[in-house]
C-alpha cells in the first residue's frame, strides 16, 4: 500500500466524477431551450442509478473472477471481498480506492449516450434503457478489455477506455439514433443550441476531469501518469485548433461550438493511447482527431440520421481513432508494460487494436439495438408528439430551466 | 399628437436616443424585436448544420410626440440611423387619440 498513490487516485477518482456534470452542461447548452433539464438530468442521474448497480452486481461483473473471459460472475456482489486491502488490478491501493475509479468511468458512459437520442426520448425509457445496457453491454466490455476478459487477454491496449467508453458509447448512440428515430421537425425547424457558453463550460470541465480520466488510469503517481497527463493536453488542444482550421476553410467561420468540439474529440482519441505514447504521437493523434471527427459529423448531415449532440462523430469515431493510432504509435519507451505499434516495427498490435475494436462495435450495435426494442416494448422509447413540442422539461420533469 | 414607431439596427440605438435627446424628445420606449424585410435572414453554423434564420433582431423604439414636430423628428432619426445599406429599418407615423399620464391623470399634449 502506497499513500501517496492512494491520495492520487482519490483526487483522480474525484476529476472523472466531474466529467459527468461537465457533460450535462456541455450537453444541456446544446439542446433547445425546453428540453435543458430534461437532457441534464440524464447525465447527472447516471451519478446515482450506476452508482447502484456498481455496488449491488456491477463492479463484479465487470472485474470479479473471470468466467471463459467472457464476464466477471457474481463473486464479488454487493462488493463481497473488495475491501481496504488491495485487489488484483492495483498493487498500492485499497481495492475500494480502484472500484470507486472504476465506477466513475461506468457512470460517464451511459450518459453519454444519452446525446444521439436528446429530446425526445421519455425519462422512463431512459431509465430503463440505462439500467438495461450498462448490465449488458458496460460491464461485459469493461470486462473484455480490464477486466481479465477476452480482449485484454488479446494484447489489446486501452488504456482509459477509447474502447470501453468511447467506441462502446459511440456504437450504443448510433443504435439509438437509428431506434429512436429523428426529432420533430428535424430538417424543417432549426434546432440552435439555446446556451454555447454552458457548452463550452462544460468543454472546460470535461477537459480538467479528463486528467483524472487519464492520468488516474497508471493507477500510481508515477512516471507513466506523467506522460498521460501531458499527452491529454497536447492532443485536446490540437484538436480543437485542427477542427476550426477545418471549419475556417469549408464554411469561412471558425465556430466557438467547433473549437469545444474539437476539444472533446481529441480528448477521446488520446484516452487510450495516453499512457502508451510519446507527446509527438499525441500531437498527430489530436490533429487528425479534429479533422476526422468534424468530417464524421459533416458526413451525418448527409446519411441523414438525427444523432442530436453528435455522440456517433465525435465518441465513435474519436474512440476508433484512438483505438487504430494506439497500434500505430505505441512504443515500450514511454510504457515498458505496453507494446510497441506498428510504427516501432510491431504491425500485429495495429491488428489487434482493430480485432478489438470492432468487436467492440458489433457487440454494442447488436445488443443496444436489442435493448432499445425491449425498452419500446415495455415503456415505449420516445415522449407523445404533444410533449415532444411542448418541451421534456416540463412534461417530464414539471419544471422549466429559466423563468423570466 | 403623433407615435413615432421606428425600426432600427440595434447597433445605432445610443446615436438614435442622442440625437433625439439633443431635440429635445423627452420619452422614449425600446424593444429588442425580430422580423425580416428585404435583407431576408442571416446564416447560422453548428457544427454540420447550417440554418438560416429568417428573422433578424433590430431595435424598436417608440416616442410620441406633438403633431407639429413630426417632420422634425423624423428627419432626426432618418439621420442618425441611416448607413445606406440594405437593412437600415423603417419609420412609421401613427395618429394618436389620447395620451394619458397615469401618477397625475393628465390627459393630451401635457401627458406627453
């Protein structure tokens, strides 16, 4: 046991939980004026809900004892045997220190999903919806890849969930633009975000929560926490300049929406190269995020589904990125219990990135699809047509976000 | 008595008010209002959507005023509130049938 590794992973536990809040504002500036709370609160309520099914099955699930690399069992449910000494994951921290870090990650990836199916979906069926795939589909992934699992076991590197976050979420998100079907009027009305400046402050949060997320993931205060700390920065801020760069020469306006954009999508694609690669690598890496990214949400406007907040362009294809670059640019210099890519003269890694990630996305596509059907059946998915226009805040909620 | 309605763009609104202030027009009413006329709309950008948006935000200002200063008054705004290009607003001159001050119960050209 190290204190001075255990004081690290509480402040760092501590930053990913702010990643949440800071996507209900990223997300509630987005969207119309009455549906804010209702968008909010399907971030913030994640904070609860997951925090339940961590404790209760959950955090077994996802890291108890493998069972045929496929899922953890339930040996460690209601946290049976996950106490103050350290676990298997993590040698100078209490385990309960490891499962709380844990759990913030599991927290942040439902409530991202909740972006593609914004404004229209009943608080019901987003509860359910959650409950459902965060047993489902989270915690068997999170244990493929972390969890002594399949994908893990594979050599694959992730190491702070490009896989398990963000091509999970991103997938999960395009079943439901796809399930859910589009907005009222999409196409017809203009849908202006109502408030940038809550967007762009939630941008900020997300990116300061975001060292928790990656530096906390070397699971010490070490060495390889130092260079995932500095890789989240060079690539976040390439990325959003990449993005309105992009932006400036298409439409003639660099958009302040493109520069938190930007932001966002290099955070995702560096998450799981962080701790495996150099700052040179997280520059190209953030660059090309920015473009790919604006390109993927270019592209939307064209296949014509309504991912509302562009969880699909921006957690998607960010998080396959990432996944793809981490084979490319790994290298043992900056992490001797990684691998090198294929650019340090190891190909298969790139391979195995790619065998990971797409099984990743056939795994979420399959099963959210599945879950979206069964939550239509049993509570329908989307708010009357009435309370669509009347707004989620109020006819879900009872409560309007501003009074004037 | 005469109500003096004027379309404006909203950046012009403190040289209208000096303007009128320096003739001595003793009241005025703002509105943030938004319409279109022949400018049309404006283009909107987030992130892959484009939108137009048909209605452009101006400044409404009314003032009422004794029916003889009319054409002064309208001169002055023309004035202060004329660019030249397209979008500039309107004036409209409305007869008025009472005035009344609502602390004293004056009614007329002495409410005004």
């Amino acid at each position: 046991m190290d204190s001075g590794d255990t004081a690290f992973m509480l402040i760092s536990t501590a930053l990913v939980m702010l990643m949440t809040p800071g996507l209900a504002l990223f997300y509630g500036g987005l969207v119309r004026t009455k549906n804010v709370l209702a968008t909010m609160m399907q971030s913030f309520i994640c904070l609860g809900v997951v925090s339940i099914l961590w404790v209760v099955f959950g955090y077994s699930l996802a890291f108890g004892p493998d069972k045929g690399g496929f899922i953890g069992g339930f040996d460690w449910a209601f946290l049976r045997s996950v106490g103050t000494d350290p676990g298997p994951y993590a040698a100078t921290i209490p385990h309960l220190v490891f499962s709380a870090f844990q759990l913030m990650f599991a927290i942040i990836t439902p409530a991202l999903i909740t972006g593609a199916f914004a404004e229209r979906m009943k608080f019901s069926a987003f509860f359910l919806f959650t409950i459902l795939w965060t047993t489902f589909v989270y915690f068997p992934v999170c244990h493929w890849v972390w969890g002594g699992g399949w994908i893990g076991k594979l050599g694959a590197l992730d190491f702070a969930g490009g896989t398990v976050i963000h091509i999970n979420s991103g997938t999960a998100a395009l079943a439901s633009a796809l399930v859910v079907g589009k907005r009222r009027g999409y196409r017809k009305e203009p849908f202006q975000p109502h408030n940038l400046p809550l967007t762009v402050l939630g941008a900020g949060l997300l990116w300061f929560g975001w060292f928790g997320f990656n530096a906390g993931s070397a699971l010490t205060a070490g060495a390889v926490a130092g260079v995932a700390f500095f890789n989240t920065q060079v690539a976040t801020g390439a990325a959003a300049v990449a993005w309105i760069t992009a932006e400036w020469i298409k439409v003639g306006k660099p958009t302040t929406l493109g520069a938190a954009s930007g932001a966002v999508a290099g955070l995702v694609a560096v998450t799981p190269a962080a701790g495996f690669v150099g700052p040179l690598a997280a520059l190209s890496i953030g660059i090309l995020a920015g473009l790919f990214c604006y390109g993927a949400v270019l592209a939307k406007e064209k296949l014509g589904y309504d991912d509302a907040l562009d969880v699909v362009g921006i957690h998607g294809i960010g998080g396959l990125w990432g996944a793809l670059a981490t084979g490319l640019f790994a290298s043992t210099v900056y992490n001797s219990a990684g691998a090198d890519g294929l650019f340090y003269g190891n190909p298969k890694q790139l391979l195995v990135q790619a065998v990971g990630a797409l099984a990743a996305i056939v795994y979420s596509f399959v099963v959210s699809w599945i879950l979206l059907k069964v939550t239509g059946a049993l509570t329908g998915l989307r708010a009357t047509a009435e309370d669509e226009v009347q707004g989620l805040d109020l006819t879900q909620h009872s409560e309007t976000s501003y009074v004037l | 008595m005469v109500k003096i309605e004027a379309i404006i763009k909203p950046f012009l609104l403190e040289q209208v008010k000096e303007a009128l202030n320096t003739i001595g027009v003793t009241g005025l009413t703002v509105t943030e209002v938004r319409g279109f006329g022949r400018q049309k709309g404006h283009r909107e950008i987030y992130r892959g959507a484009e939108y137009l948006v048909e209605f452009q935000p101006k400044i409404k200002i009314e003032t009422v005023i004794p029916q003889e200063r009319t054409e002064e008054v309208v001169e002055t705004i023309l004035k202060a509130a004329r660019t030249g290009k397209i979008g500039d607003g309107k004036i409209f001159v409305y007869p008025l049938t009472q005035v009344i001050r609502i602390r004293t119960g004056e009614r007329g050209k002495t409410a005004i």
